[in-house]
C-alpha cells in the first residue's frame, strides 16, 4: 500500500515517522509501506480527488491500472 501525502512546507514530515506513526494507531496491516509527498492532489471539474490522474503517475506505462 502506498500513501500520497500533501506536506506543509512548514513542518517537517519524514515518511518512516508517518508510517510508524500508522502502524501505532491502526496496525501494520493498514498502514502503508510507502509514503510519497507531494504539492497537491489533483481534483476533478467538481472539486473531488482526481483518483485516475493520481494513479496515472505510477502506472502510466501499464496497460491495466489499480482498481
């Protein structure tokens, strides 16, 4: 499982402390392995989280994407 994350520039935040922090809260079976950082999550027209433009960075090349 991968955790994409929208960082303050202000704070901080390296990915093992998130993910330990996960894992004391919810479990390792929930909590993400990797953990990238990024500016912003792209949205649709509508205002929600644009899922297939988020997955299209890491699966891209593929011809089946993440359902």
């Amino acid at each position: 499982m991968k955790a994409v994350v929208v960082t303050d520039p202000d704070v901080p935040v390296r990915p093992d402390e998130l993910i330990s922090w996960v894992k004391e809260r919810k479990g390792g079976v929930l909590a993400p392995k990797t953990v990238d950082c990024v500016d912003a999550i792209p949205l649709t027209a509508v205002g929600k989280h644009d899922k297939p433009a988020l997955r299209s960075a890491y699966w891209g090349a593929h011809d089946r994407a993440v359902n």
